[in-house]
C-alpha cells in the first residue's frame, strides 16, 4: 500500500532508537527514548498559497531527518510504524 500524504505533510519512518548507551550498558525497551530521527518515505505537493501555486517543500523522498520527539500522527500500515508530519515540525536534514 502506497501513503501518498497532502499538502506540506511527509511520511516518515522511524528509525530504531539506541539500544546501547556510549559506555556500552544496554537498555532495555522501557527506558529507550522514543526515535527523533527517521526517513522520509513521501511527501506532499506543497502547501497552496493565495495565489494559487504550491510551495515547493525543502525535503524529498529518501532524506533522513530530525523531527519533534512529540511530532506528528502515528500509524501502521502492513504492520510497520510510520509518522505523518508537517514540514515546519521536522526540524533538520542530516546530510
């Protein structure tokens, strides 16, 4: 199944948080953060303006990028987790 999101929305999945602190302890799965960084599966034509055209959006599909602990709607399609978010909520493009 194909998510095809509107507007200035992206479709984004998560990748998995860390599973081992820098001093080499592991965590288990309740004290694990929740993911901030994911990669863009699709995005949207762009919010419509008032004069009728689209804004072109700064993300496209296969970029990763940091979004809002907090951000956007969850859902699961054929058993994986995705994100919808806005533009404005991801906040940087790791390159």
């Amino acid at each position: 199944m194909a998510i095809r999101p509107l507007d200035d929305r992206v479709v984004v999945e998560p990748l998995e948080a860390e599973v081992k602190t820098k001093g080499g302890i592991v965590l288990p799965d309740s004290a694990k953060e929740k993911p901030t960084k994911g990669k863009v599966i699709s995005v949207g034509d762009g919010k419509l303006l008032d004069s009728g055209e689209r804004a072109k959006l700064l993300v496209k599909k296969g970029d990763q990028v940091l979004y809002g602990k907090y951000s956007g709607t969850e859902i699961t399609v054929d058993g994986k987790e995705y994100l919808i978010l806005k533009e404005n909520d991801i906040l940087a493009k790791i390159e």
